[in-house]
C-alpha cells in the first residue's frame, strides 16, 4: 500500500485533535503521513510540504489549526490537491477563530472544512474522496455508513425495550456500553 493521505498540524499541541483523523483513516487502510508543519514558524517547510506532496503519491491533505489558523488555507494555495480543515480548539474563542479563518477561502482556493475539532470527519471525508475511484474502498464506506444505521437502530429497539427513564439510567450507570460495542463492530465490518 502506499501513502494516499498528508495529516498536518501547525504545532504538537493539535495532535490530540488531529489524532481521530489518523485513526480512522488507518481503520479503513489508508496509509497516511502525519507531520507537525507552522504557517508561521517554519513557512519554508510548509511550502515544500505542499508543493510536493503530490509528487509523494499524497492524494489528499488534512490540516489543522488554531488560532489564526493559517495553514490549511496556505496549502491548499501552494498545492493542486484538496485540502480539509480541521479547526482546533483554542482557549480564549473555543475554535471560533479557527473555523472562521479555515471557512473563509477567497473564490479559487477552496479548502473543505469540518466542525470545530473534528477531526474523525476530516478523515472520513479523505476516506471518501479516495473511494470515488478505489471500489474496495467504496464498499467499505458503505459498510461503514450501514454500521452507523445498524447503531441508531439498536439504540432505538433498546428505548422501546426500556423506556426513556430506563434508558437514561442505563446510560448514566454505563451498564450499556452499546457506543463502544456498536464502534467495536464497526472497526470488525470496515476490516472484514
């Protein structure tokens, strides 16, 4: 397999937001390449990151960042692949800044940008646009996306089992774990 997906970040602190997205991309085999890349600390490596990133065999970029949020924004300019945002939470705006920033493309250098922190979208979205011409791969999302109806379902049947009084408790007692076990069975599906 070789590398399809670039993971930046503009500093080590995102990668506790950025770290759902490597996740599920590598829950649906995607080789990805994870780097901490500034805009504003170390723009030379930023402009060599994104102006070759396709002669990597990179298909995709994901980038976050907060703050100012410049990165995602100045790849997509220097890069000819799509780019995801991924705002990250910051202390003083909760990511609002971030989003913004990411959001507002001039006409001709889009960048998709997912909600505040989440990452696991961003990776989702990679994982799609890499489906539009991988089948396998297309047959996986849609196992994915069945896994997800098959967990609202279960969760449905089991309010109508209990009740909402019931269920709530369940939940806040955390005898149900059915997220975690529906999650479980959504990795064994995508790896089937």
């Amino acid at each position: 397999m070789s590398l399809e997906v670039g993971i930046i970040m503009g500093s080590d602190s995102d990668l506790p937001t950025m770290k759902d997205a490597i996740a599920i991309c590598e829950e649906f085999g995607i080789v990805v390449e994870v780097a901490i890349v500034s805009a504003h600390r170390t723009p030379e490596q930023m402009f060599e990151y994104a102006k070759t990133a396709h002669q990597r065999g990179i298909k995709v970029i994901i980038a976050g960042a907060g703050g100012a949020a410049h990165l995602p924004g100045m790849v997509a300019s220097l890069t000819p692949l799509p780019v995801i945002g991924v705002p990250v939470a910051t202390r003083n705006l909760q990511g609002v800044d971030s989003l913004y920033s990411i959001v507002q493309m001039p006409a001709g250098i889009p960048v998709a940008t997912v909600a505040i922190g989440n990452s696991k979208n961003a990776g989702l979205l990679a994982v799609q646009i890499l489906a539009t011409h991988q089948p396998e791969l297309l047959e996986k999302v849609q196992v994915y996306r069945q896994s997800l109806c098959n967990m609202v379902m279960e969760k449905q049947a089991t309010l109508d089992q209990l009740g909402y009084e019931k269920y709530l408790k369940s939940q806040e007692s955390g005898v149900r774990s059915q997220e975690s076990e529906a999650e479980r069975r959504q990795k064994e599906n995508i790896n089937a």
